[in-house]
C-alpha cells in the first residue's frame, strides 16, 4: 500500500505532502507555495470534517458495542411497555408460561459458544497470516531491494475481527428481542450491522482475507436434515454451533476485510494519481484530499441513511422488511449523489488537469463529479439486479422453487441458469461506469468511479452484516427451544438478510472490479508498457491463462469445502450413532470438536488457493515477463467478475427457495410444501450445493483478482527489469 507521510499540520497549507509509492519517487511531489482565503477556508473545512467523521463514528461503534455486551451478557429485556415497531409488546414466552429467566440464561450460553469459536478461529488464522507477511516481507526485500511505503495493513484485522464480535453479541440480543415483535428484533440486527459498516469506513479514514469453510453448514445439513430428518439449527445436531460460528467469521469478517481492501485500494490509487496531478503541482489541499472528503461524506450520509431504518419508520409485518432495507439503498444513493455534488463544488476548482500515463489531462469539475456519480449507481443497479435475482418475492426464485416439484436435478439446472442470466445488467452497469470514468479523467476518474461505488459502504455493509446476525438468531431461537412463532419471526429476517448478503457480495464484486482495473493502470504505468496489444502472443497467451485462473481457483475452494465437509459428515454421523440418548434430546453432542474440525480444516485447505494466488504472479513475471502477465491480470480480471457475480447469486437464489417453501407464505409455495416434502428436499440440496458457491467460491474471487494485481504492481519493476527469462534464453 502506498503510504503518505505529512511533516505537520500547519505544513500541509503551503506544501504537497511527500508521496513514498512504488509508483513515483517521492522527489517528484515537493513543492510549495502559499494559500488564499477562501482556499484556506476550504483546507480549514477538510481538516476537520475527516477526522471528525472518523471520531464520531468510532465513539457510535463503542457505545453500541458496550451496549450489545451488557444486554447480550445481563439479562432479559423488559416486559410489557410500548413498542413502536412491533404489533404488541408481550412476550411470548410469558403467554405460554414459560420460564424468561431460563430462555435467556439458553441464549447466553450459546452466544459464549458462538463466540468463543468465532474468536479462536480468527486468532488461529491471524498467526497463520502473521507468519505469511513476515514471509513475504522478506521475499520483497530480496527482490526489490527496498520498500517504500510498506504497510502490514493490519485494519483489516481490526475491521473484521470486530465486526465479528459485534455480531456474535448480537445475535443472541436478536433472538430475545423476537419475542416483542419482528420490528424489535429487525432493528437490534440491522443496528448491529450497521456498526460494522460504520467500523470498516472509520478505519478507511483514520489509517487506510478470511473465509471460514462453509464444512459445518454443509456437514450439518447433509447429516441433520436430510439424514436425520431433524429441524436446521437443532440442538442434537453437533455441527451446528460450527455453522453459526461460520456465518460470522466468514459473512462479517470476510466479508468486511474484503470490502476494506477495496476501499482502501481505491483511495490510494486516487491519491497517488492526484498527487502528480494539478492537485499536488499547485499545493490545492482540499482538492487533493478529495477521495477522503467523498468517504467523509458517506459516512455522514450513513449515519442519516440508518435512522431512517430504525426510527423513521416502522417495521409492523414481515413483508416490510425487505423492503424497509431496499430503502436504505435508494435513500443512501440519492443523498450520496447531493453530498458529492457539495463537495466537488466547494473543493475542486473548475478545472484541473489530471495524470494521464505521462500526459496531463484537461478536466472539468463537473466531470469529476460524474465518475464518482456513475459508479455510485452502477452500485444501486447492481444491488436491485442482485436483489430480484436472489430475493423470493420475485419470479426468478420461485420458479427455482417451483422446478423442485420434479427433483433435485431440475432445482440444480434452473438455479445454474438463473446465476448466468443474472450476470448480464451488472456486467453493463460496470462497463458504462469504466467507460464515462476513464473517458472523463483516465484513470483517476476510474478510481473515484470505485469510492462512488463504496462511498455507501456503511450501508451496504449494514445490510449485509444484519443477514447472518438474523440467520444467527433463528438458530439460537432453535437450540434454546423457544417458541415456534419466534422462529418464524427470525426465519423472516433470515430470509430478508439472504437477498442483503447477495447484495453485499454484488457491491463487492463490482468494487472490485473497478479497483482492479486501477491497480491494473498503474502496473502498466510503472513497468513501462505502452501498450497492452491483444494481437501479441506473449499477451494472448497471458490473457487465456489468466481467464482460466478464476475457475481454477474455484474448482480448489470448492473441493476444499468438499474435503472439509466430508469430514464434518464423519464427525457429526459418529456422534450420533455413539453417543446415547443424543437424538433423544438426553445427552448433549460434543460441538467443540467439531468446531475444531473446521478451524484446522479451513486454514489448511485454504493453503492451496492462496498459493496459486501469490505465485502466479511472481511465476509469470519472473519466466515470461511483463506483457505476458498483463494479459495474465486482465483475463482473470474479465472472467472473474462474472464467474464470482454468477455464483454468488445462484447460491442465494437456491438458499431463498428452500426458505420459500419452507416459510408458505403464498398457495403456491403451500403447494410445493411443508417442510420433509419431496420439493423440500430438492430444494435443500440446491441449498447445499449453493452454499460454497455464494459464501466461498464467489466472494474469494475478489481477492483473486485485487491481490494479482497489487502483487503484479509491487514486483513491477523486477520485473521490467528481470522477468521473461524464457524469451531471453529462447
């Protein structure tokens, strides 16, 4: 990453900020001069309005936090009283004459549990991590000589290893809140997820990958439901405090590390560029800073965007939900779009020039304000196309779930056919988005096209958190034995939060994307490259391979969720068959073991796919030079976005299918019911085969394509220097 050192605050007015970048000398950046009043009013602006977003956001993160652990750790929540968002304000619990005390004395411990394996995998993948870095610190050394800039980027630890123990907190708080009404319990989740939005854009601006195997899912279910034909989320079922812990470390932790490398990646490609635009030649401080005041912005426009969920309006029927957090997404884009306007009127002069590959490039400011705009609802596009593809309120999904009335094969082919169709309007979105940015300001324009696009990410990351809190929460609901109303309430929130994580995963990969493609410009930029000539055989042959790399990548995750799971099935099988009275409900099942089977099971087989990651990179550079690993780059580029958005939706339409039937809602869905129904049990397969495609396969080819490229632009000039040592020896 590259790293921006200031001397002082008082210096940032009258000089350029020196620039360590692997991209540029540092000697290219000094220069100085002297402010004017109006733009030292705007500097004055700048300099408080981003720390202060910063600040206030961590301080709202605190008091949340504390207050999720006092209430998930201190008991019942009150009875009786008004409820704003619910029908009535009783507990369910009290109707029935069932004990409260002992309910949520069930739901604490199995939020420890939860917990507990959520906190031991991440700190087992974390040493795993620390070791790789120190690894491949040393590998730059040996190549490069020198590092400039170098960053361990350790925010995404924090991003996600907290955003994971928020969750865990909350989860357990949701389930106690659905006994008031759905409103209550949709709040405590969407809050909840929220933080970690909130987290994640805090850490972007006071500083600057982890998916946990879904073998306990697919272990739990296969055996649990299919074979035991016992309800998901049993308590006799020893896989399933593994599969809650799963859904946090890979849905919230993941998830949030991802999207903080995007975010992070987007804004020091725009600075970078900046700093040798007209920005940095003429010391203009707000102007240079622009890409951080469009996240300040977001943050602000967040944290306005949320109340509207939570205290604006109310959540009185299930069937408000969905669209209470489509809301949030059209609220937050149409205020974002107003906040960007103010900014890039106030902190950008009329016109400018930008870096443009060695030339500098006239632009309006008008201009800049249009890629940052484009992206930001290429982003909306991609999240209602996600939604209408993956949500059970519209035709695509219940005609996955009606094709379960002739088995499991036609669930599966309908399922694949939805994820390919589904691919089409996003992937326009993204090239409309590449093709105003670029043209209006190169590269620069691309990037801020990218913070556009996750400018919103508080609220996007809101909604996609608030998914597995909720799918948390049914389980919990289950294991505590409490009423089946309760459940209901949570399997409709757990519902709402499938569509949302797909969205979440949309966002994500059309980020990706987009920063991608930055980081691919500048690769080109600092080896050299003039052109990247597809007529070439070093480049053709680059750019196949590299359309290849994201179905091998993963073809090696799945197979690893596979080998996991089969392990977990082994497992979860053995203890029912030895341990007495355990399907009677007499005798609890051993989940720490099983947890353990998918903490060592995940770091180990996650080994493979990070290593045909890193080495390809390093392989191709070394042996056939740069023009073959741009091809390289943007082929796996090009093809991974589209594999990543296909399966990330087929395995959320598949999911919301089974929910679909399971939940009757509509006489059609009773016609393909009850649960243990023959089209049940189709439509759980499809679930299970769709687990590692949207939770593994999907989301972890972000990172396929991002880290090729950030690698790619680190050794760059070993390289330009060094590389395509079969050429030269043939």
């Amino acid at each position: 990453m590259h790293a921006i050192q200031f001397t002082g605050r008082h210096e940032l007015l009258n000089a350029v900020p020196t620039i360590s970048s692997p991209i540029f000398p540092a000697s290219m950046y000094t220069v100085s001069g002297e402010e004017d009043g109006i733009g030292g009013a705007s500097e004055l602006g700048t300099e408080i309005l981003v720390p202060v977003c910063a600040v206030l956001h961590r301080l709202l993160i605190n008091t949340v936090v504390l207050g999720l652990a006092r209430e998930a750790h201190g008991g019942a929540p009150r009875a009786g009283g008004a409820n704003k968002n619910a029908y009535n304000d009783y507990l369910i619990e009290e109707e029935e004459g069932l004990n409260d005390h002992s309910v949520v004395a069930k739901c604490a411990d199995i939020q420890c549990a939860i917990s507990e394996g959520a906190t031991s995998f991440l700190f087992t993948e974390y040493q795993y991590v620390g070791m790789f870095m120190v690894a491949f610190a040393i590998l730059i050394f040996l190549f490069l000589g020198s590092v400039e800039g170098f960053s361990t980027k350790s925010q995404p630890f924090v991003s996600g290893f907290l955003g994971m123990k928020i969750a865990t907190y909350a989860n357990a708080r949701t389930t106690l809140e659905a006994r008031k009404g759905v409103g209550k319990a949709f709040i405590t989740a969407f809050r909840s997820g929220a933080v970690m939005g909130f987290l994640l854009a805090a850490n972007g601006l006071l500083g600057w990958w982890c998916i946990y195997t879904k073998a306990a899912d697919v272990g739990a279910d296969l055996v649990g439901k299919v074979e035991r034909n016992i309800p998901e989320d049993d308590p006799r079922n020893p896989a399933v405090i593994a599969d809650n812990v799963g859904d946090n470390v890979g849905d919230i932790a993941g998830m949030g590390s991802d999207l903080f490398g995007s975010y992070a990646e987007s804004s020091c490609a725009a600075l970078v560029v900046a700093s040798i635009s007209s920005f940095g030649i003429n010391h203009e401080f707000t102007s240079m800073l622009y890409p951080l005041l469009i996240s300040s912005v977001g943050i602000l426009v967040c944290l306005i965007t949320t109340l509207f969920a939570t205290d604006f309006f109310e959540i009185k029927a299930v069937k408000e939900i969905e669209p209470a957090l489509k809301k949030q997404l059209i609220i937050s884009t149409i205020l974002m779009t107003v906040g960007i306007a103010i900014v890039t009127w106030i902190g950008l002069p009329s016109s400018f020039t930008i870096y443009n590959f060695g030339t500098q490039k006239v632009v309006k400011n008008w201009q800049l304000f249009l890629c940052v705009a484009v992206g930001l609802w290429a982003g909306l596009i991609i999240g209602f196309i996600t939604e209408y593809y993956t949500s059970n309120a519209y035709s695509p999904v219940q005609d996955v779930a009606d094709s379960c009335r002739t088995g499991a094969a036609t669930n599966v082919i309908f399922g694949l056919a939805l994820g390919y169709k589904s691919v089409i309007i996003p992937i326009f979105a993204i090239a409309v988005s590449i093709f105003v940015s670029f043209s209006f300001a190169a590269m620069y324009g691309i990037a801020v096209a990218a913070l556009g696009m996750l400018s919103t990410i508080a609220t996007g990351l809101a909604i996609d958190a608030y998914g597995p809190i909720s799918d948390n929460a049914g389980g919990i609901a289950e294991m505590a034995g409490m009423s089946h109303r309760i459940r209901e309430r949570t399997d409709a929130l757990d519902a709402a939060g499938n569509t949302t994580a797909a969205i979440g995963k949309g966002f994500a990969i059309g980020s990706a994307a987009l920063v991608s493609l930055a980081l691919f410009g500048a690769f080109v930029s600092r080896a050299s490259i003039s052109t990247v000539d597809v007529l070439t055989p070093k480049v053709f042959i680059g750019l196949i391979v590299g359309a290849m790399l994201p179905y091998w990548f993963s073809a090696m995750t799945m197979k690893s969720v596979g080998s996991a799971a089969l392990k977990m099935v082994e497992e979860v099988r053995r203890q029912f068959n030895t341990i007495p009275g355990l399907m009677e409900g007499h005798a609890k099942p051993d989940y720490a073991t099983c947890v353990k089977i998918s903490t060592d099971a995940s770091i180990k087989e996650m080994i493979p796919p990070g290593a045909l990651v890193m080495l390809t990179p390093l392989i191709v550079g070394t042996f056939f030079g740069v023009e073959t690993l741009s091809g390289v780059l943007a082929g796996s580029l090009v093809s991974g976005v589209q594999i990543a958005i296909s399966a990330s939706n087929t395995g959320g339409a598949w999911d919301n299918a089974k929910k679909y039937i399971e939940a009757g809602a509509s006489e059609h869905a009773r016609t393909l019911g009850p649960k243990g129904s023959e089209p049940h049990k189709a439509a759980v397969i499809g679930d299970t085969i769709g687990d590692p495609l949207k939770d593994t396969s999907g989301p972890s080819l972000n990172i396929l394509i991002k880290l090729m490229a950030v690698e790619s632009l680190v050794f760059a000039p070993f390289f330009a220097t060094h590389g395509g040592l079969l050429f030269k020896i043939f």
